[in-house]
C-alpha cells in the first residue's frame, strides 16, 4: 500500500519491527493518537513515558538503544525541560511535540540538534509527526553531495543533513564534486554553491546534466549574493531549485524533502511502466 503524507511524502507501507521510540508526553489524547499511528503506519509499538521519572526508566532499565525520541519540552518532574536536556545529552535523536511556538523558544530548540520540531496547535499535528518520524527512519537512504569551497559552509550543510539522518558526502570543489559523482551512483541529490574557483555551480550543473538528468539526480543550488536573477540563470542550465543563503532551516529541510519526494515519485513511476 502507498499513500501520501501531509506534504507529499510517500509511504511504502513497509513496516520498522526493529525500531525503538520512546514518546514523552503526558497528555493522554496525543499519546493514544500518537500510539495508535505509529503502530498503524509502521508496526512500532512506542513505549510512552509521561513523567521525567518513566523516561529515565525507559533508558536506563533497558539495554535497547532508543532510535528515535518524541518529547514535549515539559514533562512532570521535568518543568523546565531538562527532559528534552537529558534526551540530548545522551545523544538519542528527538523530535520535539510542543504546543508553543515562539522565536526564542525555536532558536533554543534548533541550537540544541533536535531531528525536528512538530506544533500541536492543528488538527494535522499527528500526522506530521508521523511523517516526521518516517523521513527520520527512510532518510539514510537518499545520499546527498555538498558541493561547497567554503570549509564552514561545507560543515553546516554537513551537519544539518546528517541530523536529519541523511547519508552525506561534501566536496571542495567542481571537479572532486565530478569525480564524487562518478564514484558515488547512488547520489540522488546535489546541494552546490554557485562562486566556486575552479568550476562555478553552473558549469558544475552543466556538465553534471550532461550524463545524469533530472530523473537520476535533482541539484539545488545555493548563493550569498543579492543577484535575484542567479536563480533563473540556475534553472536554465539544469538546476531544479536555488536559495539564497542565510537559510532558515526548516526551508531548507523542506526544499530538500521536495526534491527527494519529487525524484522517488520519478523512480516508482519508471518501475511501475516496467
């Protein structure tokens, strides 16, 4: 069975026996909706901690490692999240389940590498954190290239891909970016600065279209310059999308989703027709 997620997304139906998700919330509506879904879409049987106290429980009396965390930022014996603290300081991905969205309260939350935050304040709620948690337990599969010369930039594309969970590999330039690709088949999305020494991103996109067209493989490219028309110039030789940097993260989290929707959506059509 396949069906569409919130934004798209499409779910194979396949089921995760393996996976472990601890769901900490207090709330006994979202914990049986959330319970229910899980078990619904993906066969996983969360285990639901509604105080500080069963969260540590759940950690410590268990030799299981957790997969994946949901949290509200306040737990009881946790009112000032030191829940979500504690799930970080072990390094067990989270995924925030908050009913409150403020600047500040985000900026925190995204300094701290959470997976992703998810509001409660709509009636889709439970099933964009379902969608959330499948594109966290099905992202190592797509493996992402970041084509960058800028060290710092390389790392924070870097970073922020692998906390999603996806498979990264990064370049310094065209062609290490060229010779990447060809040992790399398997590379499904390009993430490439546009003012590089060697190869700029339309030269680089260029050659990459080439061989590899838009069904094989999307490329997104980025910039810091104020030229608004790079992202028209960009499309033309073979880009499929552009951003201008800074990025706000959940954009960018978004822009990538889009187009590794968009290229499994290609691939499954291609296998249907055959």
């Amino acid at each position: 069975m396949t069906f569409l997620g919130v934004s798209g997304m499409q779910y194979s139906g396949e089921s995760f026996p393996d996976v472990r998700i601890i769901v900490a919330e207090d709330s006994n509506v979202f914990t049986s909706m959330i319970g229910t879904r899980l078990k619904e879409l993906f066969g996983i049987d969360a285990e639901i901690c509604r105080t500080f106290e069963d969260l540590q429980a759940a950690n410590e009396l268990s030799e299981e490692p957790v997969t994946l965390a949901i949290s509200n930022i306040n737990l009881p014996g946790a009112e000032n999240g030191e829940a979500l603290e504690y799930l970080l300081d072990l390094n067990i991905p989270t995924i925030v389940f908050t009913g409150t969205f403020q600047e500040k309260t985000r900026e925190k939350l995204l300094a701290q590498d959470i997976v992703d935050y998810i509001l409660k304040d709509n009636i889709f709620a439970v099933e964009m954190l379902a969608e959330s948690v499948c594109r966290f337990l099905t992202n190592h599969r797509h493996h992402v290239l970041i084509v960058d010369d800028s060290p710092t930039a390389r790392a924070l594309l870097s970073s922020r891909l692998k906390r999603y969970n996806f498979r990264v590999s990064t370049a310094e330039n065209g062609a290490k970016a060229l010779d990447t690709l060809k040992a790399n088949k398997d590379i499904g999305l390009v993430v490439t600065d546009y003012n590089m020494p060697d190869i700029d991103g339309f030269e680089l996109t260029r050659r990459i279209r080439a061989v590899r067209g838009s069904h094989e493989l999307r490329i997104i490219g980025v910039s810091s310059s104020s030229d608004r028309l790079l992202s028209a110039r960009f499309l033309k030789v073979g880009g499929n999308d552009f951003m201008l940097r800074p990025f706000i993260d959940e954009e960018f989290y978004c822009r990538v989703n889009q187009n590794l929707d968009t290229l499994v959506q290609i691939r499954a059509g291609q296998q249907r027709r055959a």
